[in-house]
C-alpha cells in the first residue's frame, strides 16, 4: 500500500510540474536530492559504526548484560505474558538498549526477531497479541538516551553544537514512552471490561 502511495505522489508531482512548466526544478531537485542522500548516508554509516563499536566495547565488558538486568523486573511487569525465559524477553530487551543508545538501525533487526518470537507465543495467529502490541508502543517510542542518528545528520549540515538536543530528545522519549504505555494500558484495560 505504501509503495502504491509514493509511486502516485510521484506521478502527481511529475504530472502538475509539466502543467506548470516546472521540469527544470523537478530535475534538479531529483539529483541534488540523490547527491545529498548519498552524502548523509556516508556521515552516518561513520557514526554508525562509531556507535555499534561501542555498543560491542559494552557488550564485551558486560555492561549490557548489566543493563538487561537492571531492566527484566520492569520489562516482565509491562510483559506479563511472556516467561522470563523465553528467547522473546532477551530480543525485547536487546532491542530497548539499543534504541536508549540511539541506534535505531541496530534495533531494528532484534525487534524483528522480538515480534517473531511473540508471534509464536501468540500461537502464529494472524492477530497482534497484548505483549505484541505493548512492544509495538515501547518500539516506537522509544526512550532515548544518546540520539546516534540525529547527532550524525546534525553534524553532516555543519551544526555548531550537534549535542545540543540530547536532553530535549531525553525528555521528550521519556514523555511519549509513559503516554505509550499509560495508552496500551488503557485500551488493554477497556478491551479486558468489555470481554467481561
């Protein structure tokens, strides 16, 4: 469906610059837009690795092994469902310390293996589980500590202080991952009255 979106407003756009005899902007922004995105993506293909490096460092010298304990008593309150020991609980929190480090990109394939093993504890059903959904909101939310990404753009575009927002984007990580989980709470709650 999304592929179907873009492609559309690709041809609305193509189709209202000829209307308007705006080709020549269309064309430039095409290639300017391509040689900056291949610009950015080399900045943060440095950071990146900067940041995964010592995300290993960390994991080397047992501080995300600390982390992960640190985090299991909240984690297995916000996922009654799911046993402590089960595969789905170290891809949960594997996939919330990344993203507190910024490295969504590094997240993303351990929420993937997250979601999977969820999928089973949900018996492979089509619909999306409590603890599925709970993960969902926290994913997307996402408390973040150090905003990995952000900093490497900001300093692709020559921001004088690039670090500047990391207690803006603390507070505000922190504020959408407690409205995350104050609404699944909420909709979890109602649909548990309404079943009864």
């Amino acid at each position: 469906m999304v592929n179907i979106i873009w492609v559309a407003m690709t041809i609305v756009g193509i189709v209202f610059a000829m209307i308007n005899g705006t080709m020549d902007d269309v064309n430039k922004a095409i290639f300017t837009g391509a040689k900056e995105a291949v610009a950015i993506c080399i900045g943060l293909i440095s950071i990146l690795v900067f940041w995964l490096g010592l995300m290993n460092i960390a994991q080397e010298a047992g501080l995300l092994t600390r982390l992960s304990r640190l985090f299991q008593p909240l984690i297995t309150r916000l996922f009654p469902e799911v046993p402590k020991d089960h595969p789905a609980m170290g891809f949960i929190l594997s996939n919330m310390i990344a993203n507190l480090f910024g490295l969504g990109n590094a997240a993303t394939p351990m929420g993937i293996k997250a979601m999977e093993q969820l999928k089973i504890l949900n018996e492979n059903k089509n619909s999306a589980s409590r603890s599925m959904i709970t993960f969902l909101a926290i994913n997307t939310s996402s408390i973040t500590l150090i905003p990995t990404t952000v900093i490497a753009i900001r300093m692709n575009y020559g921001s004088v202080a690039p670090t500047e927002i990391v207690g803006t984007t603390l507070a505000a990580s922190l504020f959408s991952t407690a409205a995350a989980i104050m609404i699944d709470r909420y909709y979890h709650y109602r649909r548990v009255k309404k079943v009864v």
